[in-house]
C-alpha cells in the first residue's frame, strides 16, 4: 500500500537544514520563547501579512486563547454565542466551550462545503459574539459576504486557518488576515507542519496580540507577574527553528499540491463522483486535502483499497452527532450530516510521484457502475 501522506519523504528533503537547526538550538542552552519563536513568529507574519504572530502550543490553543483573550478584554460577555460550521474538526467546536462560551453550529453550503452565509445570518441571536469561519480543506471561505455580515452584526470574525496556510485571495491578502484574528495549526500534517505540536495568532490587532503573548505563559509579561489567569501553551523553540527551515517551502509545496489537484480534476470522470469545485481564482486553495463526494462512498473507498490506495474520511461523524457534545444531538443539520457520509479525501501532497497520481485517477475511473460486480484494477 502507498501512504497517503509521504511525511519521512517530505521532511527528508530538507534533512540538512532540519538537522542544523536542531543543533542550532541544542548548542543555544535556550529552549523555550527566545530568538527562534520570535525570527518565526516576525517571518510567518510576513507570509500572513499581519502584524502580530504568537506562536503557542498547538491549534485548539490557538483559537481557544483568541476567545479567552476575548473575554478577558470584554470583546466578548460570557456565555455569548460563537457560529460555526457544523461540517469541521472538532477542534474548533472544542475552542469555543474551553473558552466558556456557547457554540452554534450551522451548515454549509452545497456547492463547496464552505461554511453559509446565509446560514450564518439565519443563526444570529442578541447573544452572538464571533464567527469562527473555517478554511475547510485548504480553501478560503466566501470571507467578503461573512465579513459584510460580520460587521453589519457588529460581530467579531475569526478564521480557522488550520488547513489554509498561504491561501490568498484575488487581492493578495492571505489566511490570517481576513478577519479580526486567526488560529493556525503546525500539526506534523498540515501544509506548513512541525515535527510535533504547534500552533500560531495571527492578528491585526495589537491589543489582543499582547493578551495571548500574556496568557500563552501562565497570563504574566514579567516575570511573576500574573494580570490574567494563563496557561501554558507555547511554540517550543525546537519547532520554531524546524518550522523556519519548513517555511522556506511553502509556496512551492502549495504549487505541487495545486498541480496535482488539477491533474485529479481533469483526469477523473466517473458518473458516480462529484469532485470538489475549483474555486474562481486559484490561489484560494491550497489543496490541504482533496476531497470528493460519492454516495457509495463504502464500495469506492472498499475498491481503491483493492488498488492499493489508501483514502481517509475527513470527517465521518458531524460535531452534533458526537457523544462528547450530547447536548447539541437534537441538531438537525441534513447537510452536514449528508457530507460525512459521502465524503472521501484521496492522497495528495508534494512529492507525490507521477505514476501513483496517475493510478489513482485509473482506480476512481475503473470504479464499477455495477455495484455487484468487482472493479478491475490496471
Ligand atoms: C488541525 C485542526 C485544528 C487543531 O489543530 P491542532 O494543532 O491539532 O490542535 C483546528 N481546526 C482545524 C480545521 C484543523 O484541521
């Protein structure tokens, strides 16, 4: 079987520079929040075109310390309401309750799965604080129509920039600074992933900056000093000095995942497959994951298999339909739930070889009409 994601190969092409970074910073004596987190947190604000970039521990800190910074500086009451999509990882349902806040969760739309605006305004009560639009699979979120409404609702709009790293729109603004603040992840999968946890604010607003650079280190500026009740969430330099290195290949990694996203667009044709749709302008896609649908889902991923493709589903069970929010199971959210069952993402990332994108296109077209039958592969 083929790997899904080729992570040992994508990270051995640059063995050299990872591994001079890590003596770099095993010889530094310095191992947490000095010159790697700040040389990263100043070159990834760059890519973002943003101001500010805290580097925190992970990606559900990073939208969870957004909220609580929120909070604490009265942007938000407690208890207020935050929208999102019902179709994302858990993780960002997960932010809004750690933050002592409520989510609601709504559906997305038919045409790319992106989180409605019309959805989103239908949800909005007096309570509503925040909107957390999720760059699903790699592709902005329609952010002009949810920002109009945003501040027509005198809301605040924060983006899930988990799966969306360098994606930008037709004006050349990027993931992160599309709306008040925005959480990105460096999970080892990600586009731009580190060799363990980590995650990233991105934000515009220097008050807010300044709240989570306190709160990430136990809610102190000085030494202890404690203005706000932190945590302990922070980019360790180790990470930052490899995400330094993975950073430098970003924009390339993005143009491969692209042109092999194109290939499986032109290529694969099959009456039972929707393939996902190309955004208009191109560069607002990153091909995180590529991810189509197909009603049978079970016999075609139960096919590729049998081709030696492997295939994951991004994500099988909606957040209202998890035993760990109970209390949202009276949900009704047809869509969304539609989704989970027809989704499938099929391998994609930088590096993968011709003849294994070409044999996936083969195994999705030589899928049997006939359910009956067993498909042949070449
Ligand atoms: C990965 C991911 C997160 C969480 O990031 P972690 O670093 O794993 O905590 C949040 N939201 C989305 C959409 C993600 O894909």
């Amino acid at each position: 079987m083929r790997p899904f994601l080729d992570l040992k190969a994508l990270m051995a092409r640059d063995e050299h520079a990872l591994h001079a970074a890590f003596t770099r910073v095993l010889h530094s004596g310095w191992y947490v929040l000095g010159p790697e987190v700040e040389a990263f947190e100043h070159e990834f604000a760059q890519l973002c075109g943003v101001d500010h970039v805290v580097g925190v521990g992970n990606g559900l800190d990073a939208l969870t310390l957004i909220l609580r910074a929120y909070r604490q500086l009265g942007r938000l009451a407690p208890g207020a309401e935050v929208i999102l999509p019902g179709n994302t990882f858990i993780a960002t349902a997960l932010a809004v309750t750690e933050a002592g806040l409520v989510p609601v969760l709504v559906e997305p739309q038919e045409s790319d799965f992106a989180i409605s605006v019309a959805a989103v305004e239908a949800a909005i009560t007096p309570r509503t604080g925040a909107v957390i639009a999720v760059h699903l699979y790699g592709r902005l979120a329609d952010m002009p129509g949810l920002r109009q409404l945003a501040q027509r609702h005198d809301l605040l709009l924060i983006e899930d920039s988990a799966q969306a790293h360098g994606a930008c729109d037709e004006h050349g603004r990027v993931a992160g600074s599309l709306g008040d603040a925005a959480g990105f992840s460096f999970f080892p999968v990600k586009n731009l992933g580190a060799l363990g946890d980590g995650g990233a604010v991105a934000t515009n607003d220097g008050v807010l900056a300044e709240q989570v650079r306190k709160l990430r280190s136990y809610g102190s500026s000085e030494k202890y000093v404690h203005d706000a009740k932190g945590v302990n969430s922070r980019l360790d330099e180790l990470q930052a000095a490899l995400l330094r290195v993975r950073l430098r290949r970003l924009g390339e990694d993005a143009e491969q995942r692209r042109a092999i996203a194109n290939r499986y667009l032109e290529g694969i044709a099959h009456p039972a497959i929707t393939l996902p749709s190309q955004p208009s302008w191109p560069l607002s896609h990153v091909w995180h994951l590529f991810v189509l649908s197909c009603a049978q889902r079970q016999s075609l991923q139960a096919h590729l298999q049998r081709c030696a493709i492997p295939t994951l589903i991004h994500y099988p069970v909606p957040i209202h339909r998890q035993a760990a929010y109970s209390e949202l199971s009276s949900l009704s959210l047809p869509v969304a739930e539609r989704m989970a069952g027809q989704v499938l993402s099929l391998p994609l990332y930088p590096g993968m070889p011709e003849d294994y994108v070409a044999s996936v296109i083969d195994a999705c077209n030589d899928f049997p009409h006939d359910e009956s039958r067993e498909g042949s592969c070449r």
